[in-house]
C-alpha cells in the first residue's frame, strides 16, 4: 500500500494504491455473487452476456480486490475523486443458480470458484487464440554486431520469439521482421504520443491481420573490455600464481514494446538485459541464433533472456481481451475476421465495439472504441472467418467495415 502527491500550477493530484485479499492462499473459495446489466434494444441475449461478465468480476472482487484512486485537488478544492476497483483473482467452474428479466434489467446469480492471487482476473476470453506479429528489432549501436558477425541478430531475434510464442498456448505469432517501427532508435519508444499510442503499430496490424504487435530496440551487444585476451589452458595455472586476466564479457541489452494494432496503446513495456563470456576469435563467423552462438556462455545467457520476455509477452496478451475486425455487415450479420484456427466456436457470444479516428489538440490521431451493449452470437465458423448474427440490424448501430468484436 501506499501513496504518492503531485503538486503543479495550484493543482494538487494525490493517487492512493491500495491491495488487499480476503483469502489468503491459492486454494479455490465458492463465491455467490450478482450480476446486473441493462436490457438494450429489447435483447436479452447482450444483457444476459454483459450481466455475467458483471457477476464474474464480483466474484472476483470479492477474494482479491485492488482500489485505485485519485484526487485532484485545485487551489484547495476537491474538484475529482476517482475510485476504481479490480482484481487478480481467477475464477472458473461457474454455475448459473438464478437468471432472468427485472424490467429493464437481466439479473444473473451465480455461483463459482475462485483462486486468489492469479494472473488474469477473467478466463472467459483465455481459450481464444490471439494473433500476435513480431517485427524486427533496431539497433542502437549496430557497430557492436561486428564481432562474432552477428549483424543478423535484427530479424533472428524477432525469428527466435516467433517460433517461441507458437508453441505456447493462447497465441498464434507472425514474422513481421522486415519491418521496424523506430527510426529513432535512441529515444523509441517516446516518439509516440501524449496518450501512449502509435499509430504505425495500428497500420502495420491491418496490413498483417493481427491484435497485436509487438516490436522492439537492441540497446547494447558490447564487449565490456574489448581488448582483454582470450581464455587459455594457462589461466588456471596462472590464477595459483596471483595472476589474473580480464574475462572477455559481453553485454546483451534490448527492449520489448507491445501495442495494440486496434487502439495504437502501450500494453506492455520492459527493457532486458544479461552478460556472458564471449571467447571466440575476433574474425569468427559465428552469426546470431546459431547453434555455435547457443553453445557459448554468452549465448546460452541471452537465450534465457529471450525465454523471459517470449513468458512477459504471453502473460500480458492472454490478460488482453480478444478482438477481431468486422469484415462485412449484411442485415443482421457480420462477417469476422477469425475463425476456427482463433478457437472461435458456434454458439459464442461476441460483444460489438465500434470504432473512429479521433485527432487530440496537437493534431495527433487516435482510435477511440464505442462499446454498442450489444453482443453477436456466432452462427458459422470456417478455419479464418465467421459469421455472426445480432438481434437487431447492423444499421441501427451505422456498423461499418473494420469496427470490432470483443470477448473478455
């Protein structure tokens, strides 16, 4: 818990963080709980999604809960109180113990199990496979790829994560490593704008067909004593005489950006960094990703780097929402861009967003997403595309190629 003030033009912000879990262990906790939400066009079936998905985060605020407020205080009055609560508990095993219509509103009580202290507050979306491109990663000081011949490593590593991600569960990787999205590479990624959006991550996913992309900067590849003399048979021997030589150590250093490819938004950001021993001869063609790369110190090292952040980027898309683009509408029916291979099923409930381009008071653009309160029940399904159907028609809601679905 704690807490933190800003103060700035006679405008005080105090932000207060506070965590706290009725159960104190990872067993899983029967919970009851209601959800509400209101009926929207005479369709039960959006309410009765939107009110369960209502029920299931209750659930969850009841084992685990995180408040987040703010308060904005000017020349001494309190003109915003912000408070947000949500949680990190999981829940699963849901049983539908009562349902039904109160007037404008559809009640849902349920009945589940919840496991405290998990990654993702909601499973309903986990079993989507979401898509995900890789694109090439930059390089800061490309001078430092030079020993050892590693030039390649801009497009290997974006290579290496694909094949990582693909044989992890939820996710379907693309290579995009032709492509980067810094051409400034020193200060990426603060080229984008005041709302942590990037607009060249939105265009580069319609171009590929993905939720997300993921992109990056490799900060440093240097040798920390450049001039220190390769190991020998002789160290050991000259160790026991008090002798000792500079180890041949090597830097690996690169950051990881997630965005959005709907939004533009930041979802993810960290920077990575390792060492090791490099003792191959300066003129050695050994070539990034290589199987002589992995069999030395320095290479086995940042494999278990990149094993870490392939882990970070699997953790926070799976928390994501999944989504997909409608491809066309036609009456009640919307045809969306995923299918099978995305693990989209008959019978699936998907809620409808619309979307529009937005420009802020320096002219940068954004996306803004609307939330219709509406759902689609899938109907068809083939291996990239499905077809699903609303209880009123599309044009009631002005719904439009490239607008989204949704399942949390």
């Amino acid at each position: 818990m704690f807490s933190s003030l800003f103060r700035a033009a006679g405008v005080t912000v105090v932000l207060f963080l506070a965590g706290f879990a009725l159960a104190d262990t990872d067993s899983l906790v029967p919970i009851e709980a209601e959800g509400v939400a209101p009926v929207e066009y005479n369709d039960e079936n959006s309410a009765r999604v939107r009110a369960m998905r209502n029920a299931v985060q209750n659930a969850s605020v009841q084992v685990s809960a995180n408040v987040h407020s703010t308060q904005v205080m000017e020349n001494g009055n309190l003109t915003v109180d912000y408070l947000r609560v949500n949680s990190s508990a999981r829940v699963t095993d849901i049983q539908v113990l009562s349902e039904g219509r109160d007037g404008d509103l559809y009640r849902v009580r349920i009945l589940a199990k919840v496991s405290p202290n998990q990654i993702c507050a909601n499973v309903m979306s986990n079993h989507y496979r979401k898509s995900v491109a890789i694109t090439g990663f930059s390089m800061e000081h490309p001078e430092h790829a030079t020993l050892g011949h590693l030039g390649s490593v801009d497009r290997s590593l974006a290579a290496l994560m694909v094949n990582d991600l693909n044989g992890r569960q939820g996710l379907r990787a693309l290579s995009a490593n032709y492509m980067t999205l810094y051409p400034n590479t020193p200060s990426a990624p603060t080229q984008i704008s005041p709302r942590m959006t990037l607009t060249r991550a939105v265009s580069a996913a319609k171009d590929l067909g993905v939720q997300f992309v993921v992109s990056g900067v490799i900060r440093d590849m240097a040798m920390e004593n450049p001039d220190a003399p390769r190991a020998s048979g002789w160290d050991k021997w000259l160790k026991k005489v008090g002798i000792t030589k500079a180890k041949r150590t090597r830097h690996f250093v690169f950051d990881v950006f997630v965005h959005d490819g709907y939004s533009g938004a930041l979802v993810f950001q960290s920077r990575y960094r390792t060492y090791g021993l490099w003792n191959e001869k300066n003129n050695a063609r050994v070539g990034f990703g290589t199987a002589k790369y992995f069999s030395t110190d320095y290479g086995q090292e940042v494999r278990q780097l990149i094993d870490q952040a392939v882990s970070d980027i699997q953790q926070t898309v799976q928390c994501q929402p999944f989504m997909a683009t409608i491809a066309q509408v036609s009456d009640n029916r919307i045809f969306v861009s995923a299918g099978a291979e995305a693990g989209l099923r008959p019978g699936d409930f998907l809620s409808v967003y619309r979307t529009s381009q937005k420009f802020d008071r320096q002219g940068d653009s954004f996306w803004q997403i609307i939330d219709t309160r509406l759902v689609a029940e899938v109907k068809q399904v083939q291996p990239y595309y499905a077809v699903a159907e609303m209880a009123v028609g599309t044009q009631r809601l002005n719904l439009q190629m490239d607008d989204l679905v949704m399942a949390w």
